[in-house]
C-alpha cells in the first residue's frame, strides 16, 4: 500500500514537473542551435520519430524540438510535442520574410496574430482566402489566430532589453504584428506587397499559423517570434542564405529574455 502511494506521488511529481515546461519550436537547425547551446542538464529523448531535448534555460523548464519546413511539418511537431510533453506554454522561433516597407534583415517581428494565407478556394477569378478555420471543436470564425496575449505583452518588453545583431545598415527594428504562412517561400515582390496590404502581414513564414492552429486547438498559450532574414523580393534566396544564422540568432534572443524574465 506504501509502495502503491509512492509510486502516485511520483507520478503527480513527474505530471507536475512537464506541466511546467516551456515548449520551443524552431523549423531548422540554426533555428534552434543557440537555444541547444544554452541548454543546461540537457537530455536527449525521441518521440514520433522526432528529437526532443529537454533541461534548463535560464532557469526555466524547457523542451526544444526542430519541427522541420512547412505547415504540415509544424502541425505535426507541436501533436507530437504537446502530447508527450503537455508543457504550459509553446514559443516558436525562427526567421521569415520582412514585409513592411521599411523592413530590413535583422528586424524582429513579435506575431500577435498569424495567418493561413493558402487556405482557401480557387475559380475563375483566381484564389479567395476562407474567412474561417475547421478547428477540431468546430469552425472558427476569424481570418487570425491570436498569439497569447500575455507571452505579447512579456515578448515586447524582452525584446526591449535584447541586444540584437545589427546585420543592415541601420539597427534592427521591433515590429508587432500580423505573421502570415503558406508553404510556399516568397521571393516575389508583387506578393510580397499583397500579403502586406491584404493582411497587413508583416512577415512571411511557413510554420507559425499551422502551430497556432494546434494550440489554439489544445488551449496551450503560445507566441510565433521572428526575425528576418528577407524582404521577400527576387533576391530574397540570396538572402536567406546570407542571414538565416545572425536573424535567428535574434529571434533567440527574445526567447533567451524572456524566459529569463520569467524567473
Ligand atoms: N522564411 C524566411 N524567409 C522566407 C520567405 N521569404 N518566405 C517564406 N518563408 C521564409
């Protein structure tokens, strides 16, 4: 019987202790690098085929896992992850397409809200975004998925006190906003400018509306973090390839201060 209460109670405590864990995402590996560099009493633990690892960033529970490109990627990581890890919260981090007119590499976008914008119908006239999402407790009737607005407001005052890496010619700019995904990269300037003024996105990803969709699904609070490496624009490859490493390492850095702050 003493065995059997034991074993209850260390079942409670194990419960308890990934309930209050921080879940990251990031796509690729430099995503999540600076992150796994950090990470103290680091253990490595596999799950749906994925790699998880768990431990202590700045003083804060966390688990950290690489989601991969795409929408159904990222649904597929945050499944797996908030099922075997059901953490308190879920922050995803990574680089993207400026799409503001005065973006520049190295900016930083905080997504108060996220968008499909490939998820919708096409007739004559040409593609028509949907005005709701099939959510799996019914329709939802919103263009947006909103960000946590807790995790926001704390994104906003992290990223006041992060010194990011200045990779243009002025010193990167904090934006918040709207952060629209499709699986599609964009390196088209007229689609740049339309995601702008038809949604006023001020960045372009393939991920972060595809984990909103799950944890708004799941009632986990989360926030999609981005810093660009791109305008989006015909030369938007080129410079991805330039500044994938110092954009995400500024994405990080938000998440590093904030969770900092959280102690
Ligand atoms: N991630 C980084 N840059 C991007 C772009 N231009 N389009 C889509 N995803 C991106």
């Amino acid at each position: 019987m003493k065995s059997l209460s034991l074993l209850f109670l260390f079942l409670l405590l194990s419960l308890g202790a990934t309930a209050q864990r921080t879940a990251i995402l990031g796509a690729l590996d430099q995503e999540i690098a600076i992150l796994l560099d950090s990470l103290k009493e680091k253990k490595e633990v596999q799950h749906g085929g994925l790699t998880f690892y768990t431990g202590n960033l700045k003083g804060q529970a966390v688990v950290i896992g690489k989601s991969g490109v795409g929408k159904v990627n990222a649904a597929y990581s945050t499944a797996i992850l908030l099922n075997h890890f059901t953490p308190k919260q879920l922050v995803f981090t990574g680089v993207a397409g400026g799409l503001h007119p005065e973006s520049l590499p190295g900016d930083v976008v905080i997504g108060t809200k996220l968008i499909q914008t490939d998820f919708g119908q096409i007739d004559s006239v040409g593609f028509k975004i949907s005005p709701f999402r099939k959510l799996l407790g019914g329709r939802y009737e919103d263009l947006y998925i909103h960000s946590d607005p807790e995790l926001v407001q704390q994104a906003e005052v992290a990223a006041k006190q992060v010194v990011f890496l200045s990779i243009s010619k002025r010193a990167p700019r904090v934006f918040s906003g709207v952060i629209a995904t499709a699986d599609v990269f964009v390196s088209n300037q007229a689609t740049a400018e339309k995601l702008y003024t038809d949604y006023e996105a001020l960045a372009t990803e393939m991920e972060g509306a595809a984990v909103a969709h799950l944890c708004r699904t799941l009632g986990i609070p989360f926030i999609v973090l981005r810093s660009c490496s791109d305008n989006a624009n015909q030369v938007a490859r080129v410079s991805f390839n330039q500044f994938v490493r110092p954009a995400a390492i500024n994405s990080a850095g938000i998440v590093l201060q904030l969770l900092s702050a959280m102690n």
